[in-house]
C-alpha cells in the first residue's frame, strides 16, 4: 500500500462529505491514532463525530456496548469484539460509519494464539442496510511499525468498503 496516511484521510474526507456521513472511531492497540490522523486534517469536523479510546475491557464495555461476556469468550483482541466496537462506535454517536482495531501492537502482551501484531479490524456502515465487516491481519515489525500500519489498514479498508 503505497498511498499515506494523509492522502488516505484526505480520500476518506472527500468520499464521507459526498454521502453526508460522520465517522466514529473505536481504538484500543492504536490508543486514537487513526482519530489523530482524521483530525490532522483542517476541516475534519465536517466528517469526524469522535473517537473512543477503548484500551481496558471495562471501557469497550461502557463506552461502546461490548458485552463482557463477549470478551469472556473470546478475548478482546477477537473478531466478535472488533464486530461489536465498530457497532457500537456508530450507535454511541452522531456517526454512520465507524472503524474498531483491537489488537496486540508488542513487544509483549501476545500468545501463540494471537502473536504480537495480531490485530483484528471491525467496520460498521448505516447506509441502506447496515454492514460490519471484520478481518484480522498480522504485521510485522516493532510496536510502532505495528500501529502505523493498522492505522493505515483500517483507512485504506474503509476507503474500499464505502466504494
């Protein structure tokens, strides 16, 4: 993916503007940075509701709805959670799309189940008959190289989905 992150965001901009379409973010292993990069653009309050940073269990649950049950069973860094952010981004906001990463962005914190760079992506769209979307990727390299390319990920996906 050659394109960057501000050209993403700006592409992002353009197509959420023509729809009339908030977007709401949910970030755990990202901690805001796809919210940051959205908002580094001038004039993103034309398009960007808000951003939850959701890193603790107990805050994807009272910020976003997540059922502790479901993180019980499956883990926070799980495609039924990521499903369940991006949802609940969208309904805990003026948003009608939303964007959820919950991952393992490292050094440490990972296992031979969910090793580090494991992070599972979770896109919600309104629209006529709402959509999530879920995918998990593994990258590699250290934790900043990690976070920045699943902010990049969870843009560049959205882009396509919204097509």
């Amino acid at each position: 993916m050659s394109t960057t992150t501000p050209q993403l965001v700006e592409q992002l901009a353009e197509r959420l503007m023509e729809k009339g379409w908030m977007l709401a973010t949910a970030e755990s292993c990202t901690g805001g940075m796809i919210a940051a990069a959205c908002t580094d653009l001038a004039g993103s309050s034309n398009w960007f509701d808000r951003g939850f940073v959701t890193y603790s269990n107990e805050a994807k649950q009272d910020m976003l709805g997540v059922p502790q049950a479901l993180i019980a069973a499956h883990g926070a860094v799980s495609e039924p959670v990521a499903r369940a952010m991006a949802s609940g981004a969208v309904a805990h906001s003026g948003a009608r799309c939303g964007v959820a990463v919950t991952g393992v962005a490292g050094p440490g914190g990972g296992s031979e189940a969910k090793p580090v760079g494991t992070v599972w992506f979770g896109w919600h769209l309104e629209g006529d008959s709402p959509q999530t979307h879920a995918e998990c990727l593994r990258f590699d390299g250290d934790r900043a190289q990690v976070r920045q390319a699943t902010v990049r990920h969870a843009l560049h996906r959205l882009l396509q989905l919204m097509a």
